[in-house]
C-alpha cells in the first residue's frame, strides 16, 4: 500500500481518536494535544504499519501508550492536585430528568479507574471487539471482558444509588 493510502487511513480514523480522548480526558484541549501527538508519531512511524492490520487498533494503541506515559509523568511530578481538588465546575442543573441522568452516567464514568473507563470507551464508545480493545491496550482479552465486566456492574451500582448518596428526584 502507498504511503498516500496509508495516510488517507490515518486521516480517516482522527476523528473516532478526537472523540475517544475527550471521553477519556475530558478535557477538549488536552484531547486535541494527545490526538496531535498520536498523529505525529503515527506519521514519523507509518513505515512501521504493516499491511492488512487494522489501522484504527494501531492507532488507539499508540494513543493508550502515549496517554499511559503521560500518566506516569505526571504521577512523578510534586505539584499533583489531589481528585477532589480536580472537580469540573458544573452550571445549574438541567431541568429534563434524561439529560440529569446522562450527567451521573458521565460523573459515574468519569470516577471510574482510568484502566475500566478505557475498556468502557473502546468497547462501548468506539466499538472496538474484544480483541481489538486488548490489542489496543496491550492486555489479554480475559482482562478486557474483566474489566468490563466489573465496570458495568460498578456503573449499575452507582446509578442505581447503591455507591453514592441518595439524590431526591423531584416530579
């Protein structure tokens, strides 16, 4: 394949790369910083992408690798800002009661460990099978139906009220 084809496959798969890191780092600008880097590198490194392999899962695989760094250095670092301290600012309440639940699902995901809520998205967001996912994040499939198992029942937990303060719901 041509190195034009190969880079029209890469061009292709950045916005499903956008929409993965948002969800994962919710935050928009540090989302486009890390698909920048994802595709810097992944052009520096195309040569290295073989033919018949998904491009999408070599993708996501750099951008898991990338962000996985990213993590360690700044867990190094001394000036960390503890979870609590890092809460998103939230504007009055939404008024219609399914756009209150899409906001619990996105805190419930948001709380997740980083390890579960990249299983959630790849496999529940971007679609990615099984194997994909495990390829994309270098673990066996085992562990990614584990941790997608207990994510889900984490997620129906704290929806159904079970981990978290009750909420009064006002008809």
């Amino acid at each position: 394949m041509s190195t034009d084809n190969k880079r029209e496959l890469l061009i292709a798969e950045i916005p499903r790369l956008r929409r993965y890191a948002i969800a994962l780092l919710r935050d928009r600008i540090a989302a486009d910083d890390l698909v920048q880097d994802v595709v810097l590198r992944a052009l520096d490194k195309l040569h290295l992408w073989r033919d018949g392999t998904n491009m999408r899962t070599w993708l996501f695989t750099i951008m898991h690798n990338l962000h996985a760094n990213d993590m360690r250095r700044l867990s190094r670092t001394a000036d960390n800002q503890p979870l609590e301290g890092a809460a998103l600012s939230h504007g009055s309440p939404p008024e219609q009661e399914a756009a209150v639940e899409l906001s619990q699902l996105s805190t419930a995901i948001a709380g997740l460990p980083v390890a579960q809520r990249q299983v959630l998205l790849l496999v529940g967001l971007e679609g990615f099978s099984y194997a994909d996912a495990a390829e994309a994040l270098d673990v066996p499939v085992g562990t990614v139906m584990s941790r997608l198992s207990r994510t889900r029942e984490e997620l129906r937990r704290t929806l159904d009220g079970e981990n978290v303060s009750q909420i009064r719901r006002i008809k």
